[in-house]
C-alpha cells in the first residue's frame, strides 16, 4: 500500500516512493511517499497560515483538541500497535507496541492538561511586570525509528498545546505510524496545524534550514544533532534536541544479586536496547561480579525474542541491517580486546529477520568500544569494580549525561551517589521510567533542553515580558 503525506489538511501524494521493511521478516509493510523541496516548501507554508489563527485560539480550545487528538489515537489503538510493529519490528506486547500507544494517548492527555500561567514579576506602586509565554510558529520535528509513534507525539503534542505548528519528518525506516497518526489527528484539527512530510535524510536537512521554521525539534543520534544545529544556526532557530546516551547502572556491594537482576534487564533491554536511556553499561563490585552476572543470564534465559507479530514474543529483531552490522561489530571488537561473551554473542538473522540475541559480555572495562560508545541494541557489557568511592568519577568520565541509576539495598546511600552522576536523569533501584510531569533531557552531549512537563511545554515559547 503507498501512503501518502498530509500537508494542509490534505493528502499529498508523491512521484517516487520508497518501500518500509518490516525488520522480523524483511518483507514490505508499505510504500513511503518522497517529498520534493516543493513539497516541503508547501508544508511550512500550510503551517505559517494555521499559525496565524491557531496562535490566537483560547488555550480551553487548544487543551481540548490535544484530548480529541488522544481520543482518535485511542479509538485506533490495535491498528497503531500493528503498524508499529509491522514496521518497526518491537513485539505487540510486554513493553512493546500496544504499551507505545497506550503511553501516546496518556502522555498527550497529561499534556492537553498542562497550564502556563501568566507570572507577576513585580505588581509595586513603581509598577506591574508580566512574564508572558508566546507560542514560536511553525515548528520543525524530526524523529528516529526506535519509538516513532511515541516520541512524534512528544514532539507535536507540546508544540500544538501551546499554540505553534507542526511540520513532522519521521524517520524514513518507520515512516508510517506517523504518517496514520497525523491523518487521524487532522479529523480533529484545522487544517495546516500538524503536516507529514517523509523522505530521506536530506529532507530534514532542508527542514533545518529552511526560513519558514522558527523552532527544530529533533531526536536522534550526536552526529545527527549536531548537524542540526550548524544547519539552524543563520536562522537561529529555538533548538531541542534529544540526542544518544550511553547510560551506566552502578551495582554497590551491598545490593541483593537476585533481586535487582529483573530491573536490570529491563533497564538495558526494552525495546531490544533500541531507547535513548536505556542502561547501557553495567559497573559491578567486585565482591558480587559473578553472582549478578549469572543471575542475568538466568533471568535473560526465560525472555522469549521473536517475530513481533508473535503474541508470545517478549523482545523483537533489530530495527535495520545498518544498526545489526553495528551491533554485531562492537561484539565482535569487544572480543578481540578481552570480552567474554555470557550469553548470545553470535548474530541469529533468521527468517529474513534482524534478530541478535541478548548478550552479555563481562571482562571489558573503558577504552573498548562497546563501553565507550552507544551500542543501542540488545547487547550489555558489564564491568568490573572495586574502588567505591572512585566509581563516580570513572564513570562521569563519558561525554554523555542521558541517565544513570545507582543499584543497592541502602536506597539513600544510593540516592547520594545517584546525585553526583553527570546526567539529566537519575534513578535509584530502577532504570529507564519516564512520566509525562517531569522533565527528561540530556546534558553535556546527550542534548539541550527537556520534554515533558511544564518546563518541556515552555520549550515551545518564548518569553515576552510586559511592563504594564
Ligand atoms: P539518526 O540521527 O540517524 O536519525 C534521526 C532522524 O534524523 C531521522 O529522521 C533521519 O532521517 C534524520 N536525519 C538524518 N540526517 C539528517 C540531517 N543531516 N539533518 C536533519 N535530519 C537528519 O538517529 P536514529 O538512528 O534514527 O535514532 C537512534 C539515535 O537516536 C540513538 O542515538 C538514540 O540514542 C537517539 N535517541 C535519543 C532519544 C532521546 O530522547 N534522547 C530518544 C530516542 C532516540
């Protein structure tokens, strides 16, 4: 089936197209339309003229259109979950497609729900000061493959509530949940407030620097981001940008082996360790190396990994063969500088599919790849050591600053070193949780600004201060 973009409240379809695989058996899910520089142009344009009423529109309307949207989405949840999965390879169930949607609608409910008040500066005899929030205009969004429903309605809820409009760009690996999303959404919305191009790479390159866009918000990779950032520079665009992280959890000597191992696993492996905070890198004491690692292993054991199609299927493939080839190469590098591979280690791909099994490789430490780097697939190196008061600083040494957690059965000696970990996220007994009321985002190379919450909503405006 082709798909088609919407732009102004229409469908638009294109010339050329390029087909979406689905990453558990390589057959086709869809065709995704390629957008010309025309097209594009047409979109911003669409978005400029909604802007000038949506701008303007009580903030009661615009609160109920973000629950009408989360309405249609939720009226077409089991559809969304396939396409999903169909296209993005994550299984139905477990924290898979259905928990994606399901997080969409709660998380664009939570968000039609926020307010931003007016604040009084000063209101003296000498005078009364207002600290106003304007909404940007139109808003540039550009997303990655690995939550697409998910995080495109991160980025368009928001923008919408506070009164901007939306050019969306998908990734072009899993283009067409959002391509649905943004139909279903556009039954509740005027004309022109959210519009999907889709394309390749160059596509959200000309929307960086496109005149028309005043703000880019954009999740993806460093590399990614950076370019972002140059291409928006001569306009000097608002930025978000929500980039890689390779998280660590820390294992103090005194946690209980078996009972953290669950959170563990899932801290590390949901998604396939296709998330942005998902825990990335392990650091055991010593004293309980070997014991936490086999209790990993034993419980990575019982997790089934299938077709995501599959009801039973508890983790899925790989999203692409690019990410695959990366994933199997930082094992394989990671093994010829001194790993042992626990369990998986050798890449399965059967059926046409992207799978790699759950991996564990124990004996790495840093200045190896697979510890330096982002791995961002179903891989955990776990490193060994023993000088608790240094561990901290060891492990800020990464330049990146997504999440972290600190694992013990004393929660506030953890919570004191979870306090001195450089990141925008801390988590003590727990890794990866995520709620609409409070600010996520990345520091040092993992990003710039935060989602959720007030604070993300006010990403989405300016200031204007009043001096009544
Ligand atoms: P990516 O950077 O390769 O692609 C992301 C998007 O950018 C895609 O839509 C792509 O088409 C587009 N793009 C590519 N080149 C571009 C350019 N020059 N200008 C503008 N847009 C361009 O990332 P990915 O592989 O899709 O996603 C994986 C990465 O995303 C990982 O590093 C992961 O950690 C990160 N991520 C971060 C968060 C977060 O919230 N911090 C969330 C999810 C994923």
């Amino acid at each position: 089936m082709s798909y088609s973009m919407i732009i102004g409240g229409q469908k638009r379809t294109a010339n050329d197209f390029r087909d979406v695989l689905n990453p558990s058996t390589g057959g086709v899910v869809g065709r995704m339309p390629l957008a010309t520089r025309q097209d594009l142009d047409d979109a911003v344009e669409a978005a400029a003229r909604a802007f000038a009423t949506w701008s303007r529109e009580a903030d009661a309307v615009r609160s109920a259109a973000c629950h009408a949207m989360a309405a249609r989405i939720e009226a077409h949840a089991e559809e969304l979950a396939r396409l999903i999965t169909a296209e993005q390879g994550k299984q139905l169930n477990g924290l898979g497609s259905r928990f994606e949607v399901g997080g969409t609608v709660a998380w664009t409910h939570a968000t039609a729900d926020l307010q931003l008040e007016v604040e009084v500066l000063q209101d003296t005899p000498e005078g009364r000061i207002e600290l106003h929030r304007r909404p940007i205009g139109v808003v540039g969004s550009i997303t990655p493959w690995n939550w697409p429903l998910l995080i495109a309605s991160w980025h368009i809820v928001p923008a919408v509530r506070a009164g901007n409009t939306v050019v969306i760009k998908p990734s072009p690996y899993t283009p067409l949940s959002t391509i649905r999303m943004v139909e279903l959404i556009n039954e509740v919305l005027p004309p022109g407030v959210v519009n999907v191009v889709t394309g390749s790479d160059d596509l959200g390159a000309m929307m960086s620097s496109h005149t028309g866009i005043q703000k880019m918000v954009f999740t993806g990779s460093i590399n990614t981001g950076r370019k972002v950032m140059a291409a928006a520079a001569p306009t000097l665009k608002r930025l978000t940008l929500e980039l890689g992280g390779n998280d660590a959890g820390i294992v103090l000597p005194d946690a209980d082996s078996k009972a953290v191992a669950p959170g563990i696993f899932w801290g590390a492996f949901i998604n396939g360790g296709q998330t942005c905070a998902a825990l990335k890198r392990l650091y055991v004491h010593d004293s309980l190396y070997d014991q936490v690692c086999a209790e990993l292993v034993e419980f990575a054991k019982t997790v089934r990994m299938g077709d995501g199609m599959d009801e039973k299927s508890e983790l899925g493939p790989i999203q692409n063969e690019m990410q695959f080839n990366r994933v199997s190469e930082l094992v394989e590098d990671a093994c010829r500088h001194g790993g042992r591979v626990l369990l998986g280690g050798k890449p399965r791909g059967e059926g046409g599919g992207y799978f790699y099994p759950v991996t564990f490789v124990a004996d790495v430490q840093e200045g190896v790849r697979l510890v330096d780097e982002e791995q961002f697939g179903p891989v955990l190196p776990i490193i060994r050591y023993s000088d608790v008061e240094g561990i901290i600083s060891r492990v800020n040494e990464n330049p990146h600053g997504l999440g972290g957690s600190v694992w013990s059965s004393d929660s506030g000696r953890a919570l004191r070193m979870a306090q001195q970990l450089q990141c925008g996220t801390a988590w003590v007994n727990k890794h990866g949780g995520i709620q609409p009321n409070a600010p996520f985002g990345g520091i040092k190379l993992s990003g710039l600004g935060v989602e959720f919450g007030v604070d993300g909503l006010k990403e989405y405006t300016t200031i204007q201060t009043v001096y009544c």
